[in-house]
C-alpha cells in the first residue's frame, strides 16, 4: 500500500513538472496599447533617432559659432638641437624661425599668442543666427519625423484591430450559417448553394487570418518588436466622433504644422545669407598680441637672448570682383523659399479641407450603418427561431453579414480619417 502511494505520488509530481515546462516552453504573448504602441515607436524608430541627432548636432554648432567672437589663444614651443655650417630657417610646423650658424648645440623658443576680432563687418554675428536658426529647424524636422511616427502608429494599430473585428464577424456568421443549415429545407440545387456558400466563408475567412498575420508584422515593423514572440494589442474598435470645424482646423494647421514652420526659419537663414553677400566686402578689424622667448645653447645655462612682445592692429580691406553675383543669388533662392512657402500653405490648406470633408462624410456614414445594423439583427434574429425555413434565410444571412462587414469597414474608415484630419491639423483632437 505504500508503495502505491509513493508511486502515485511521484507521477503527480511529474505531471506538474509536465505542465510547468510546458507553459516555459510556450511563446508568451505581449499585449500592447496604442499609448504603449507609439511610445515604443518613439523609442525605435531610427528616422525619429537620427532627427534626435540633428538636434544635438545643430547645437554644438551654435556653441562653435558663439566661440567665434571670443579671443584665441595658442602656445608653442620649440627644443632645437643643432649643428649648423650655414644659416636656416626652421620648417613652418616648428615656428618657421632664422637659425644662425652661430649657434651652437640647442636653441629653444617659446611663445604665447592672443587674437581677437573687433569687427568683421557682421559676418560672426551672422553665422550665429544661421547656427541657431538651424538649431531651431532641426527641432521643428525633429517635430514633423515624430508626428509621422506617431501618426503611422495609430494607423498600423488601428488596421490591427480592424483585421482582428473582420475575422470575429466572419467567426460569428460562419457558426451562424451553419447552424441554420439544417433548419432549411431544401431541395438537391439548393443543397449545392449551401456547400457553396459555406465553402467560400471558410476560404474568406483564411483569407482573413493572412491579412490579420500580415497586419501584425506591419504593426511589429513600426513599433519595433520584429524579433519578440507574437504581440497582441488592446484597444476599443469603434466610432470616435469628434466635432468638426473646418476654419478651426486651418488656422490650428497653419499654426501648428511643422513643416511650414521649417519653412519660415529656412526663409530666416535665406535672408541672413543675402546680408552676408552683402557684407563680403566690408572690411576686418584685428587685436593681436604676442610674446616671445628665445633661447641659445642650454637650459642648465639659462641663456636667454631674447625676450620680445608685440601687439598689432590689423584692418583688413576685401575686395571681391564676386560680391553682387553672390547677392543675387541669395536673393534669387530667397524668392524661391518664398515661392515653396505659399504653395506649402496652399498644399496644407487642401489637405485639411479634404480631410475635413472625409471624415464628417464618414462620420455620419457609420452612425447610418449602425443604425441600419441593429434593426437588420433584430429582425434576422426574430426570423430565424422557426425550423423548415426557406433557402432565403441563408441568403438572407449573407446580406446581414455583408452589411455587418460594411459597417465595420465605415468604422475603419472613420478612424483613418480622424486620423488623417489629427496629421493634417498639426495637433490631435482633445478626447
């Protein structure tokens, strides 16, 4: 007896650690929202990563140029050993100095230099603003990579959804085709159309999960997440209505897209390069200071022949046979920025419009569909409780499930044109 027990004791435990290494062996799925969604896209979008750059690029270049009206400074120093029958100068790298013959074994110079511009005529300042200008584009590029991030994001989660609701209605309209199978009577011709029918509701409805598989790997592309175990998403597949004011959208689009903000500090930087052809020739203002320590033989001797200091004003004068050509090509790509800009603002006012006209369109054409869709169902489902019922019940339910596909496919499309308004206005609508 009590060997018995031990032995129903132990294949217990080995059924446990059955189950256990099992459940380890199986494919966890991730279950994501749209708010985790588009925070991941965020994260692993290397277009979105590279803008991120550009920023931090841009603002080391606006330190460069602000570095520009400091004064420079420079040490050098230079240890010479030597054995001269004639004079020579020293190469450029070492200090470019007159060595005489007379000098004996060592010869060592050092020198501290200072420089400073006083006035360049504007160009300094000038390619300060450019810097910072395409500091502040840099983050605006940076704004409209991220809104089409998040915008394709929405778009790929909610095609997800949609693709996972098509393939529960044709799952429902299936089990509801054939359980009404038997009920009907029907005669030989009749008996094919039913095969038929359901025949083709089986392939469409594995035509369904390759679309559904398709949508997943799309979603997984965009998040990221190509290279986990299967992700699942969790979110409400139904109308948003939201309240549509076309002027509203147009003047929120022309305040809040991106892209024409990038416009206007392309048009500031066209405008600082027109003034910087015009200052090509204005003259140059240096401060420079210098001092100098020269030395012969060796160091324990501390013979030092010369100890110098200078300081120099220097005005440089150009004069540039190029000046007006270069002006008027500023100007000529300053009339072309102004050009881009109106047709963007035209561009964008189209789209807004368009997406206006889109989405109360399909707004209104789903609560139709609804609508229609419930008392549709009703009726269906008062109509079918009876047995030895007509062969137009079957057709009957393959209008129901036609229109119940119709509808959600209105639902989608009220969706992605939300969606599409939300991009084109430069700003999502507050829920």
């Amino acid at each position: 007896m009590g060997t018995m027990k031990k032995v129903i004791s132990l294949c217990a435990v080995l059924f446990l650690c059955g189950n256990v290494f099992a459940a380890a062996g199986s494919p966890l799925i991730e279950v994501i929202s749209l708010t985790k969604a588009v925070e991941l896209s965020k994260k692993n979008n290397p277009t979105l990563l590279s803008a991120e750059q550009d920023i931090i690029i841009a603002k080391q270049r606006v330190k460069e140029a602000r570095f520009m009206a400091l004064p420079q400074f420079s040490f050098a120093g230079t240890l010479t050993r030597l054995n001269l029958e004639y004079p020579m100068v020293l190469p450029q790298e070492f200090g470019g100095r007159y060595l005489d013959n007379s000098i004996s074994e060592n010869f060592y110079a050092l020198r501290a230099y200072a420089f400073q511009p006083i006035y360049t005529g504007g160009r300094n300042k000038s390619t300060f603003r450019i810097a910072k200008t395409a500091h502040k584009e840099a983050k605006v590029k940076h704004e409209t990579v991220k809104r089409d991030v998040v915008s394709t994001t929405k778009k790929a989660f909610y095609t997800l959804l949609f693709k996972k609701k098509i393939l529960e209605i044709s799952d429902f309209w299936s089990k509801q085709a054939k359980n009404l199978s038997p009920k009907i009577k029907k005669d030989k011709w009749e008996a094919i159309e039913v095969k038929t029918f359901i025949s083709g509701l089986n392939s469409e409805r594995a035509a369904y999960e390759k679309d559904l598989r398709l949508a997943k790997k799309i979603f997984q592309k965009v998040i990221g997440r190509q290279t986990i175990p299967p992700v699942d998403i969790s979110g409400e597949f139904g109308i948003h209505q939201v309240k549509i004011d076309r002027n509203k959208s147009l003047i929120t689009a022309m305040e809040m897209r991106s892209e024409l903000k990038s416009e206007i500090y392309k048009a500031q930087i066209d405008e600082i390069a027109v003034n910087m052809a015009m200052i090509k020739s204005y003259p140059n203002v240096y401060l420079g200071a210098s001092y100098d320590v020269v030395g012969y033989n060796t160091f324990a001797q501390n013979d030092v022949k010369s100890n110098n200091w200078i300081a120099s004003l220097a005005i440089k004068l150009p004069i540039p046979w190029d000046t007006w050509t270069q002006v008027n090509q500023r100007r000529a790509q300053q009339r072309k920025g102004d050009l881009k800009r109106s047709d963007l603002r035209d561009e964008i006012r189209f789209e807004v419009i368009n997406a206006n006209e889109n989405l109360d369109f399909w707004q209104k054409e789903s609560e139709k569909r609804k609508d229609i869709l419930v008392k549709i169902k009703k009726e269906y489902r008062d109509s079918i409780r009876k047995n030895n019922l007509p062969m137009s019940a079957l057709r009957t339910l393959k209008e129901v499930y036609s229109f119940d596909k119709s509808y959600i496919e209105s639902v989608y499309e009220q969706t992605m044109a939300k969606i599409k308004l939300e991009w084109a206005q430069g700003r999502d609508f507050i829920q």
